[in-house]
C-alpha cells in the first residue's frame, strides 16, 4: 500500500485544546493554562505539515472568537483553510481541557451545539479532489447531521475521484445517539475505505463484540480494504494487508500524557505511505511519531518535525514484535 503523494485533503474538526499548566496540575487546582489547537483532524494535518506533506481543511467553526483563534492556528501550521465555512447562530467550536498528566488523568470535551456538525454536502461538493491524492476523515464526522450526509458525500466524490479513502474511527461515545446508530454506521463507513486505523477496543465497538476486534479488521481488508491497523496500546498493533498481517511493538517512552497519539500516528503513518515507505516501516513511523507527542505537552504543538522525528528513529533500535 502506497499513495501517491503527499496532498491531502482532510475532512474533520478544528478546536481549541487547554492545558493546565504547569504540566502536571490537575484542572480544579489550576489558575492558569496552555492554549492550543486542537481536533483530531486538525491536528492530524499538522502531523502531515509538519512532516513535509500538505493537507487541506474541510470543516466548519464558529463565527466567534474561538472560530477565529482555530483559523488562526490552522494559518500557523500552514493547513489550507480555503474550505473551512464559519457558521452564526448557536453553534460553538468544541473545547478540550486536557491535563498533562498521566496519573488519575482527566480530559473534560465541551461538545454541545458543534460548530463542525454543521458542515454541508455543498461544503464538500466545493471541493477539487482532483487536486489531492488522498482523503482523510476521523469518525466524529459521522456523529450527527447534516455532517453525516456530507462526509458520505465527499467519500463518494473523492472515490470519483480516484483518491484512496482513509479513515481514523476515533469512536467518542458522547458525540453519538447510540451505540447502535455509531456501530451500523462506522460500519457503513469502514466498508468504503482502503485504510482503517483505530484501537483493539474501536475495531471491537464496530463489530458489535469487543472480543472480535481483530475479526473485524481482517474482515474489512478480506472484503476489500489495502490497509487495517489494529493497535493495542502498550503491545503495540497488528497491521494487514491483503498479502498478510505484520506485527510491530511501541517505542518506549516516558508519557506525559496519554493523549495525542491516535493523532500523530495516522500523521506519522500516512505521510510514511506518501513517501513509498513499506508498509511496516510506514506503522513505526506512525509509533515513532506518537511516542514523541505523549512525551510533550500539548498535541498539535507536541508535533515533530521531519528532523526531529528522523532523530529519534536513528535514536531508537526498531521496537520487538509484541
């Protein structure tokens, strides 16, 4: 599995993270905190700009200054905003207060009245996807409407299009109505992809069975996907393809934080793919790459360079089959 270059157009949220600080504070003790960029497909396409590649926007932010501190960052980081629509009304940028800690760790998601739900099919029908050689979407896209709608849109535009169809399943149970609504439609969703990257306990959400996991991510690739990964957290993940599975370990690291690292793996990993790396190289990269950022304090912020990130691959011998 390779892609064709580097251009990537990502469909997903753009917010504001905040972090108390100094690292290690909990949030009811803090007085003061860390601003920062946040939403997972925002901060997946500053993983790729960091890493050489570009990636496009496809979103919508709040018409308030907490839209315009996301716009402000997504100029930062050199996302291309040109398809990010702010929207009036009630509508609010979602906001994460995350705590740089590992112990007794909490994470507090302001998700009411999402501004990115509010995307349209003529958002992504504005799109030229002839200009990009991959999509990205992260499933909190598919959560509620009209943003559903849209997103199955852009998938079917984009695969007009020629483009590979990469999905992070980043299952957030307080976005969604139900189980049930979240499982039959990532489901629909996965079934469309040529790459599907999520955790032991997503790929069990999606087939209904927390014990089948594996099951189902060997199922999406024997019925047409190029690419699954399977991750495992600390025992690293199992990859597979249609050749067959490849099983990689983690980096060892000292966590600051357990979150990030969904985030700067897909990075790490597609920009891997762009780049012609083999496959398991690629799934390294990507953990290289999320050992790093739950290092650092932040996530967009916490992003390696492309030196950076070579600087610890030579640093590190590649970790053992888990």
């Amino acid at each position: 599995m390779r892609l064709n270059g580097n251009r990537f157009v990502i469909i997903g949220r753009a917010g504001m993270d905040f972090y108390p600080d100094p690292p290690g504070t909990k949030t009811e003790e803090a007085t003061q905190f860390f601003a920062c960029l946040g939403g997972s497909s925002a901060n997946i396409g500053v993983a790729i700009c960091k890493l050489g590649g570009s990636a496009d926007l496809v979103t919508c932010v709040s018409d308030d200054a907490i839209g315009r501190f996301a716009l402000n960052q997504l100029d930062k980081y050199g996302i291309g905003r040109a398809h990010v629509r702010s929207v009036g009304g009630e509508a609010r940028n979602s906001l994460a207060v995350v705590e740089s800690r590992i112990e007794d760790h909490q994470s507090v998601i302001y998700r009411n009245g999402a501004a990115d739900f509010e995307m349209t099919a003529a958002d992504v029908e504005a799109v030229d996807y002839a200009a990009y050689d991959a999509l990205i979407t992260t499933g909190t896209v598919f959560a509620a409407e009209p943003s559903r709608t849209a997103a199955f849109r852009g998938f079917e535009l984009a695969k007009a299009a020629g483009l590979p169809l990469i999905f992070d399943i980043d299952y957030r149970p307080y976005s969604w109505p139900s189980p049930q609504v979240a499982a039959e439609v990532y489901s629909r969703a996965g079934a469309l992809c040529d790459v599907i990257v999520g955790n032991d306990v997503e790929f069990g959400f999606m087939a209904g069975d927390y014990a089948k996991g594996l099951d189902k991510a060997r199922e999406l690739v024997a019925q047409g996907a190029k690419l699954a990964v399977y991750k495992m957290g600390e025992k690293g993940a199992i990859t597979i393809t249609p050749e067959g599975e490849i099983t990689t370990g983690i980096f060892p690291t000292k966590a600051l934080k357990p979150t990030g690292a969904g985030d700067s793996f897909m990075g790490g990993l597609v920009a891997g793919l762009a780049d012609g790396l083999p496959v398991r190289d690629a799934v390294l990269q990507g953990s290289a790459n999320a050992a790093m950022v739950v290092a650092r304090v932040g996530c967009a912020p916490a992003m390696p360079t492309r030196a950076e990130l070579d600087d610890f691959l030579q640093r590190h011998a590649d970790p053992s089959a888990a």
